[in-house]
C-alpha cells in the first residue's frame, strides 16, 4: 500500500463528492454483510458474462459499487481517499464524479472484451485507478512511500501499475475467474483518454490545469474585491478633476512681450464655461458619465494642459 506524502491540501472546497462515492460503497457493503450476502449481492448488481443478453444493463454502472470482501472495500476506499480529494478540489465535484463514472465504464469495457470469461465483475478498482491517472497527469512529481517503505514519484507508480495490469491481462485472458485485470487497466486508458479529448469545454479547463507551466503551489487562491475596479477609476477621476483645477489656477493672461526681454513662454488659454461643466459633471456623477463630445473636449484641454506643463 502507498500514501502521498505532500505537505498541503488545497481547502477551497469540500472533497463532497468523494465522501458520497465512499458514503455509497460502505453503505452497500453494510447491506450486503448483513442482509444480502455476497452472492447474492454479486448476482444482482454484478455484471456478469450473461448480463446484456438478459437485458441486466444496469449491471454495467452498478458493479463498481460492489465489493467481494472487506479488504477488497478497504484497500479501494483507501486508494480512492489517497488520490480523490485533491483532484475534486481541482476540477469541481460534478466533473469527478462524471469522470469517476466514465473510468468505471472504462472497466467494463475493457472486462468486456478481453476478460469475458473472468467471472462476476465486482469492485470500484477501474474507477479509482482513473482517478490516479488524473492526480499523476497534474501532479506528477508528488511523492509516495510504495508499500509503505519505498520512496516513489506518482507517475511512476501509476505507470508501474498499469504495466502489471497489462501484463496479467495477457497473462489471464482465458481466465474463468480471479482478479479482474482487463477493467483495472481499462479505468486508467479511459481516464486517459479523458484527459485528451479535444473540443470539449470541461476537459479544456482541465487540460489547460495539467498544461506543462510552473506550479505555484497548492494554495488557495485569494479573492479580488470586486471594488477595485471602480475605485480605481475613482482615483483617476479626481486625479483628472484635480490636476485640471491646479493648471486652471495657473492660467494668467498673456502679456504682450517687452523688447529687451526674452520672448514669453506660450500659455493655455483660459477655460471655457463648457469646461467647467464637465469638470463638475465629472466630479458629480464619474467621468463614465460623460458623452462621446464631452469626452472630446476633457481630453483636447488635457493634451493642451501637458503641453503646457
């Protein structure tokens, strides 16, 4: 068994979808050690060979909710809580959990056509082997302690497992029973496949996530008030207001030059009274007030102003 080592969770959200996956399978369990039964269980939301003949389609999506023994519970629902929070946190629990579900699909495909003979197909191992490939695709380079002892990067691990599952999918491909290989292997190419699909809007946002760019970090990111936009402009409107009363202020009448003096340095003209309304409408109701002639005019007396100054 593994378990990532990182430091910090991301605590933006609550990993909600997570805990009814977990929530449903433990659930289910219970009901199948106490009333059910293992077989009977099996037999009834398990896919089997016989399924789509006997029209028992829901089998396909109910199998990853069922488990043949405790530790089999136990070991998925570790693996599960290992890997799935913080790819919840990432993308939202409506994105994992449809994610979830079309790697357990995954499974059954893969079950489906290169293990058929491999028994009742039971377990949530093809779903939450997907989820592993999404946590190794955007962080890669976290590290695990494999078995609990030997330090390991995730995509490495992730790609030692799906090595094994090829190898005793060939291995068991005429199987009647055992270990279902084919669907452990088939949850990790669906949620690779996933991950690449083109011209779709929430597989974009998670591709544009796990693009190569330098990680920042897993912190929350902080809000940006909502004011600071208008508050800048207000800034920028009574710099605008001010700066245009202190250069008025400075306006003089032009005297005519003295002969034996240097020639005058050219001044603005005095404002107009159309200036001055808008500079009290400006000051009045914000600059976003103005129409396109008012507009016109502030910045024909600002471009004189600079000129001036």
């Amino acid at each position: 068994m593994s378990y990532v080592t990182y430091d910090e969770f991301e605590t933006s959200r609550t990993p909600s979808a997570v805990y009814w996956l977990i929530g449903l399978c433990v659930a289910v369990y219970f009901v199948q050690a106490t009333l059910v039964g293992d077989a009977n269980m099996a037999n009834g939301l398990g896919y089997a060979s016989g399924d789509l003949a006997a029209r028992k389609l829901w089998t396909i999506g109910t199998y990853m909710f069922v488990h043949g023994g405790l530790m089999h519970l136990l070991l998925n629902m570790w693996t599960l809580w290992l890997f799935g929070p913080r790819v919840e946190r990432s993308w939202g629990a409506s994105t994992f959990t449809w994610y979830y579900l079309w790697c357990g699909l995954g499974g059954w495909a893969f079950h489906y056509m290169f293990q058929p003979n491999g028994g009742v197909l039971v377990g949530a191992s093809a779903a939450i082997l997907g989820v592993a490939v999404a946590y190794a695709s955007r962080w890669p380079d976290d590290e695990v302690l494999f078995f609990g002892v030997v330090p390991m990067k995730v995509k490495w691990l992730v790609a030692f497992m799906a090595l094994i599952n090829i190898t005793m999918t060939v291995l068991d491909s005429g199987s009647a029973g055992g270990t279902a290989y084919a669907a452990h292997f088939g949850g990790m190419v669906a949620g690779w496949l996933y991950l690449r699909a083109p011209n779709v809007g929430s597989l974009d946002r998670f591709r544009s996530r796990i693009a190569p760019a330098p990680d920042y970090g897993d912190e929350p990111p902080r809000a940006v008030p909502k004011t600071s936009r208008p508050r800048e402009r207000e800034r920028e409107t009574d710099d605008i207001v001010a700066q245009s009363k202190a250069a008025m202020s400075r306006v003089r009448p032009a005297q005519k030059p003295q002969p034996q003096q240097a020639p005058v340095a050219t001044v603005a003209p005095a404002p107009s009274t159309a200036l001055d309304a808008v500079l009290d409408k400006i000051a009045a109701e914000g600059i976003d007030s103005l129409t396109p002639a008012e507009r016109m005019m502030l910045d024909e007396w600002s471009k004189r102003l600079r000129d001036l100054t």
